[in-house]
C-alpha cells in the first residue's frame, strides 16, 4: 500500500494548482469571504496515525457535516422512533428544496438535507433550552475528536440567522404539518449554530473515528454507538451525504461522505480510516469541488472502496 506520508502532501500540491475551484457559498454572508485558495487534508487511521497535509490545521466551517453528530445524538435519544418524522431515500433535489417538502406532506426525505437536519434539531431540543441543546451537541463533538478547544463560530451562526429565510420556509411549512414540536426560530437558532461549529480537518477525522471503528472511539475504545447504529449512519451518508450529488459521489469515489457548504467532506472507509478534506470552492450541487476530487483520487491511490473485495 503507498505511505500516506507520501500521497497526502502530493494530493495537495496537485490542488494548490488547479484553478478550476468551483464557487465558495455566498448566501451565507460570513462564508463568501473564505480565501478559495486554501486545501487541507487529514486521515485518521484506525491504527490511531493522523497524517495531514496542506491547510489541515486552519479551521472551516462545518456547516452541513455537522447533521452527521445531531443525527447520532437524536438516534442515541428516541431511536428508531425518529423515522415516523423523517424518511431515509435519497432527494435527488437541493438540500433547501421546498417543493419536494410540500409534496411529501411536511415529512423530510432524509435527516441530511435542511428539512431533515432541523427536524433532528427539534428533538434535540426536547426539554431543553436552545443553549443546553446547542452545549450537548458542542460537547459531543468535543468528546468524539479529544479537544475542548472546538467552538461556535459566532458570526457565521448569526450571519445564516440574518438571511436563513429559505429555512424559516422550511421550518414554519414542518410546523404547518405537525412535524416541528418548537418554535422556528427556536430549532433554527439551534440548527444555525450546530452548522457554524468550526473545526480543522485535523479535528474533523477524529470526530468521524467512531464510524470507522464501527461505533468504538478507537479499536476497543468506548462504545458511542453500537455496530448496527454506525453502519445505518454510513449508509445514509452514502445515499443521502451529498444531496443531489450522492449518486455521482458514491461512483467516483466509493466511500460514505458527508459534505458542508464551508467545502468540507467527511469520507470513512470502514475499518480502515476517517477523512477530512476542506476546500471552500462548490460544485453545481453544493458540494466541494476539489475535496471530491482530492478524495476520489486518494480512494484510487489506496485501493480504498466499500465496494471492494
Ligand atoms: O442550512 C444551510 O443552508 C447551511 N447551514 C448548511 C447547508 C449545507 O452545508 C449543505 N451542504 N452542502
């Protein structure tokens, strides 16, 4: 197998001089000044190696990879319950779709597009202040990758409040419905925030070890969630993990992954690793252009795929 310590900085050099970046978000005010320059990458073995290269100690929003930790938290808290509000099928449509949520009756296809994610966010918010749900969810994440220095990036959560208006659509159309138990502006404020965690790529791989060892924090390390619980959890990063773009995703590249309007994508190859890629220019789907195509090589060059033998 090629050393990692050889391919990583290789792989980044190769992206450090491509243009063709793709468009960093711009509805989120705070995120359209991120430089589209930056790349980083780190792998997380499940041996406990970290190997990284290029900007992976500068930190990103996470944006959407965050949906990863709300669903682990609100399956940890109702279980199997959490699919009578929210569907498992890929969208095949925006992540912000209104028309699909209208056509299905309030019901989000599946917890990763916004709908889904802030239905996740309003059982997490059950008996719960707005602050207490957004501490639980920081604290897990802090847990999962070993660092309390993780925070709330503050200005991007009130930067998405300022404009989220497509997600107070979404939100009051699910309240319409039944299917939202709090105040709009009560899961958003929590959704907003749980989406402006920032972390490094360094932090983003550890926080994801735990589905590349099968729930366990490490090889016999603490059980976070049991064997059954990761592989559901990967298989709906695979079908749903990059909206509209999933399909595309799991050809090219063959792994679950879990992508972030910041430009970050979380990969897992079972067993083996946890990747973290970040670069803030998008595709036509939303997703990060040449983190996909950073991780479609890597896969390549490691003969890494769930579809391998
Ligand atoms: O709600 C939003 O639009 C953002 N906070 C998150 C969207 C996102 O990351 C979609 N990812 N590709």
């Amino acid at each position: 197998m090629p050393e990692l310590e050889e391919v990583l900085p290789a792989l980044a050099a190769e992206m450090a001089d491509r243009d063709d970046r793709g468009e960093v978000a711009s509805y989120i005010p705070q995120l359209s000044i991120i430089d589209p320059k930056r790349f980083g990458i780190a792998v997380a073995l499940t041996d406990g190696r970290v190997i990284t290269a290029g900007d992976a100690d500068e930190s990103f929003s996470i944006q959407s990879i965050s949906k990863i930790f709300t669903l682990t938290l609100a399956l940890g808290k109702v279980g199997d319950g959490l699919w009578r509000r929210v569907g498992r099928e890929p969208s095949g449509n925006p992540f912000n779709s209104i028309v699909q949520l209208e056509r299905e009756h309030g019901i989000p296809r599946n917890p990763f597009i916004n709908a889904g994610a802030i239905v996740v966010t309003d059982v997490l918010l059950a008996d719960h202040q707005p602050r207490e749900a957004i501490g639980e969810i920081l604290r897990f994440v802090q847990f999962l990758a070993d660092d309390e220095s993780i925070v709330v990036d503050r200005d991007v959560a009130a930067s998405e409040k300022a404009t989220g208006f497509r997600n107070f659509a979404l939100a009051n159309y699910m309240r319409a419905f039944g299917n939202l138990h709090h105040a709009p502006e009560l899961a958003l404020g929590v959704y907003f925030h749980h989406c402006a965690i920032a972390m490094n790529c360094r932090q983003l791989a550890l926080s994801g070890r735990f589905l590349a060892h099968g729930g366990r924090l490490s090889q016999d390390g603490h059980s976070v969630v049991s064997n059954e619980r990761a592989r559901r959890i990967l298989a709906l990063m695979l079908t749903c993990g990059h909206y509209d773009g999933s399909g595309d995703f799991a050809f090219r590249v063959g792994i679950p992954g879990k992508s972030g309007v910041g430009g970050g994508i979380l990969g897992i190859v079972p067993g083996i690793a946890s990747i973290a890629v970040w670069s803030p220019g998008l595709n036509e789907n939303g997703n990060s252009k040449l983190g996909s195509i950073a991780l479609e090589k890597l896969a390549r060059t490691m003969n890494w795929s769930i579809f391998a033998p």
